[in-house]
C-alpha cells in the first residue's frame, strides 16, 4: 500500500497512502504498451486513486471527530472505489515486466494445470473473461483459499464483485485508460499483447 509517510490531521498523526514507483521506466513496456499509456496511467489515474483514497480519510476522520456522520456511507463509498484504485494499479504494475511473456514455472505452473487442465486453455478463458467486460473493471486470476484453487473472474470498476477468500495473483486493466491511446477499442489485441510482458 505505500504507506510510510504521515500527515497531521486535528492533531492525530496519520498514514497516508502514497504513489509507488513503477518498478521500470515508462517505455520498457514498449512496443506492447506505450510510454505514453504508462506515463498517463501512472501519474494521472493511479495518482489520483491515491488523492481520492486520502481524501476520504480526511472526510471520515472530520466527520467521526464532529460527530457528523450523515455522509459517512459517502465517504466509504469513496474510500473503497479509490483504495481499490491504488491496491489494484499497485499489483497490476507488478504483474507486467520488460522480461514478462512465456508461461509459469513451479507451484504455479502447477496450479493452473489443476485448474484449467493447461496454461493455453488458462490464457483462453483468461482472455475471454478480460474481453468480455461490460464498461469498466479487471479481469483477476486470483487464488481462493477456501476452495485451494486458482480462480478467474471479473472485477466491477475498481472494488465490486471480489469473491470472499479471494487473493489476486495476476490483474489486467480494462478500464479504457489502460488501452485506449494504443488499442483504440480492440479489447483483444490490448489482451493478446499483454500476454508478452505478463
């Protein structure tokens, strides 16, 4: 979450969430995705995730100290859209690497043979899931801790539809902001280029 800094608010010391640094440049991704994606979605949408998810704390901690809280669920709703925001941009940026491209090695390897029987019908019905979003979301491959298997679904915006017990291991974008400069509509290839830095 990044967030060893504090800030002083009425008096209480307070931890704020900050933007990580990406962990390469914002060409390194090229030709897959452009500099210019990765420098607008870093420092403008993932920034702003970040301000969005401090204001909120700002809010709820006035309203608590007032006693105020008739837009309390507001702020909730804000804190939660744009901490979803920031977590997600944060494994997403992890999840892509100069170096990426190729299939898994070890326990996940094996993980995604148990549950989709093979890595290609895995990125198939990974693709299919990414490609079929409805407006905006992520498509997550994530493990379930109660069933001990890896699981695929869809992720509403930035925070609705997560499956309890849920922990993701790989999420892609879909938002349009994540493609569109690049890509224009054609979900499709954005995803099928993905799959060489993933």
């Amino acid at each position: 979450m990044t967030s060893n800094d504090t800030r002083t608010t009425e008096g209480n010391d307070m931890p704020v969430y900050t933007l990580p640094d990406l962990p390469y440049d914002y060409s390194a991704l090229e030709p897959h995705i452009s500099g210019k994606i990765m420098e607008l979605h870093h420092d403008k949408h993932h920034a702003a995730y970040v301000t969005g998810a401090n204001t909120a704390l700002d809010k709820l901690a006035e309203a608590r100290e007032s006693g105020d809280l008739a837009a309390v669920n507001l702020h909730e709703k804000n804190l939660a859209f744009n901490l979803g925001g920031h977590t997600n941009h944060t494994v997403f940026w992890h999840n892509l690497s100069p170096e990426g491209g190729g299939q898994p090695e070890g326990e996940l390897a094996e993980a995604v043979k148990d549950a989709f029987g093979s890595f290609s019908t895995f990125q198939a019905q990974f693709t299919a899931v990414a490609t079929g979003i409805q407006g905006s979301g992520w498509a997550v491959l994530g493990w379930d801790s109660i069933g001990q298997r890896l699981a695929i679904f869809q992720l509403f915006d930035q925070q609705a539809n997560v499956p309890v017990g849920i922990t993701p291991l790989f999420m892609l974008d879909m938002w349009e902001h994540a493609f569109y400069l690049d890509y224009l509509n054609v979900k499709a290839d954005y995803v099928k280029a993905v799959w060489n830095i993933a």
